[in-house]
C-alpha cells in the first residue's frame, strides 16, 4: 500500500457533503469481491483495513451528483450492477455479481459530524464492511480554483462464510487498484454527463438566438457564435483546412431558423441546413475564440 496515500488528518478542512449523498461509493469494495470466486479458498479472515487519496479533475458538488444518482449505477457498472432498489432515504439494495453469479446486498450510510460519510454493508458475507468517504475542494487539473476534489476512503473489510476464505487470497494492491478503477469510471460519468448538459443548455441558447435572427434582431456574426458551439460539441462538423470569417448567410436560412426556434422543423432537419452551408463553404465559422 505504499503507492497509495493514507487518510488525511482530521485537522485538515474537510468540505462537508450535503446530505443526499446516499449510498455513495458502497457499491465499489462489494463488486471488488465478486471475481473472487474463482480463487482457491484459503484459511479464515475477519478484518482488514485499507485507504486511499486520490485527486480527480470535477468539481465535488458533480461529483457528489452523480454518487447520489443509485439509480445510475447500472450504466455506470453494466458488467456488475443488475439493478438498484431504494429502501428508504438511507437504505438501498443492489443486485450485484460477476460471470453469471448475483446475488443482493443492502447498504445503509449515516452522516458524521466531522463532514465524513459511513457506509456499512447491512447484508450479506460483507455485512459489517464500511467505507468511510470524504470530498475536499482542491485546484483542477486546468489550475481553476475548487475545479477538483480530493476523494479519501478508507475501507474496513469484514467478512464472513464463503468470502472469509477467499479474501485473504485477494492482494490489497489489487482491492485498491479495482477500487481506484471504480472511482475512475464515477469521474467518466460525471464528466460525459456535464458535457452533455452544456450541449443541451448551449443548444437551448443557440435556439433563442435562432428565433432573434430570424427576425432581425441580431446580426449574422452573433448567430455565428452560436454555429461555433454546434462545432464545439459536434452537431455540425467542420474540416481543419476551411478558411475562418463568415460570408452572407442565404436569407432563406432565417426562415428556417424561425421554424427550428418555434419547433416546426426537427433539430436534425436544422443541423442538415448548418452541415451544407459549412460543407458548400457558404458559411466559414472561426473556432479561434470557441
């Protein structure tokens, strides 16, 4: 475990997580086990205690987002995760496994007051297993201020029946390394999803503009910049040899705009429309400033 950092200390700020975190990382250490099967079983284990700090490039609050989505973790966790079912407001049940083998585990989590975050599983060979989780607010990867979060878990790993034979067989570099894994595919899916609402609120922007242009209220270089993040997020495409600037729009294009703003034609109709005016180089839009 050298490789991997210890817990902070306690007398380090520490951002306090809102409430909704729910079941948060839970799931991780319990689809850890599960290729375990396939191990030779080995003396009994009760105990075994593990931590690890890791820096990731989210903000903590989208980061939490997506820990406290349960309902997500399926498309998070394909391969592991059959389903989620919410007990209560502290209490879920996953249908978890591997190589055709599932089975159900409950977790419940409760909020302590340094900030921090216990998990215990209540069910199961994991019953008594905890994970003790905390965010911090660190610098992101781009040296914007809080544009990452430092993410400390510490796990305590009981065990009993069948798992108390094969978890001694299981090296702590290999838990940590599937749980760094998981933490990773967490930060993926918070990622994809941000990109995919500032598409959708860009897009909703764009549409707006569409609806002033076509009326004359804004000029063809404003409508332009909206054309920029279509590129931006790939609705439209755009060679790297096309020339920057923008020549006249054809005018039967702002009534087609009014249509797509008023929700006559679909966006795909609208894209199609963008794609031919950048393909027939009628319209040249500068990335530059993108």
């Amino acid at each position: 475990m050298e490789s991997y950092q210890r817990i902070i200390s306690k007398n380090q700020q520490v951002h306090t997580l809102m409430p909704n975190l729910k079941i948060g990382f839970s799931i991780n250490f319990v689809i850890i086990i599960i290729f375990s099967f396939c191990i030779i079983f080995t003396p009994a284990f009760a105990e075994k205690e593990l931590s690890l700090t890791k820096t990731v490039d989210v903000k903590d609050q989208l980061l939490l987002d997506t820990l406290s989505d349960l309902q997500s973790y399926p498309q998070i966790f394909p391969e592991y995760i059959k389903s989620v079912e919410l007990i209560d407001d502290k209490t879920a049940k996953f249908n978890v496994g591997s190589n055709g083998i599932f089975f159900d585990v409950e977790t419940q989590y409760s909020h302590q007051s340094d900030g921090s975050y216990v998990v215990e599983v209540i069910s199961g060979d994991l019953k008594g297993t905890r994970m003790i989780t905390t965010l911090q607010k660190t610098w992101g990867y781009d040296g914007s201020a809080d544009g990452g979060t430092i993410v400390n878990m510490k796990i305590l790993l009981n065990t009993s029946g069948m798992l108390s034979l094969i978890a001694p067989s299981i090296p702590d570099q290999m838990i940590l390394s599937n749980l760094d894994s998981g933490l990773g595919k967490f930060v993926a899916h918070t990622k994809s999803k941000s990109e995919t609402q500032s598409a959708a609120q860009d897009e909703s922007w764009v549409k707006k503009d569409a609806k002033y242009w076509s009326q004359g209220s804004i000029n063809d270089a404003t409508f332009a910049l909206g054309i920029q993040n279509m590129i931006k997020h790939g609705t439209v495409k755009m060679s790297q040899d096309q020339g920057f600037g923008l020549s006249q729009i054809p005018s039967w294009v702002k009534a087609n705009a009014g249509w797509w703003a008023d929700g006559k034609i679909s966006d795909k109709d609208f894209h199609s429309t963008i794609q031919y005016l950048i393909d027939s180089k009628i319209m040249k839009v500068s990335l530059e400033n993108s």
